[in-house]
C-alpha cells in the first residue's frame, strides 16, 4: 500500500527575519541585479566519468530585496 506524503503550507518571511546558516525558507522578493558568474575554466587534469556526464551548472549573483532589507542570492541552474 503506497503512502501519501502530506506537504506542509508554506510559510513566507521577511529578508530581515533571514538568520545566517539556514536554509529553506520562503520569500517573495524583487529581483534587483542579475549578474552571471563565469564559470572557471576546465583543468587539465582528467575527469572521471561521472564528471563528463553532468552538465555544467549556471549560476547567477542576484540582489534580491523586499521593505525590509536586501540580500545576495545565489540563483543555479532554473532558479
């Protein structure tokens, strides 16, 4: 018999309730700035097979902000 996982409703703060070194949290903010961050260049050393087989991720520095203050996310890949 399958298990149904219920989902909790999410909660939504304010950048200024953000405290460092937690993680998931939800906020509803404006994007400010958008920059990408280049991605370094390939070593010469050889890569192993489960390194050939990701793609390279993206990742863009974004400011991000609401009333309450700004913050710098790191966006990857389709965030």
């Amino acid at each position: 018999m399958a298990t149904t996982v219920e989902k909790r409703k999410p909660v939504f703060i304010k950048v200024e309730e953000l405290k460092p070194g937690t993680n998931g949290h939800n906020l509803t903010v404006k994007i400010l700035e958008s920059k990408p961050v280049p991605a370094p260049k390939p070593r010469r050393a050889p890569m192993s097979f489960s390194q050939r087989s990701q793609r390279p991720s993206r990742i863009n520095e974004c400011l991000v902000g609401d009333e309450t203050g700004c913050i710098v996310f790191t966006a990857r890949n389709e965030q």
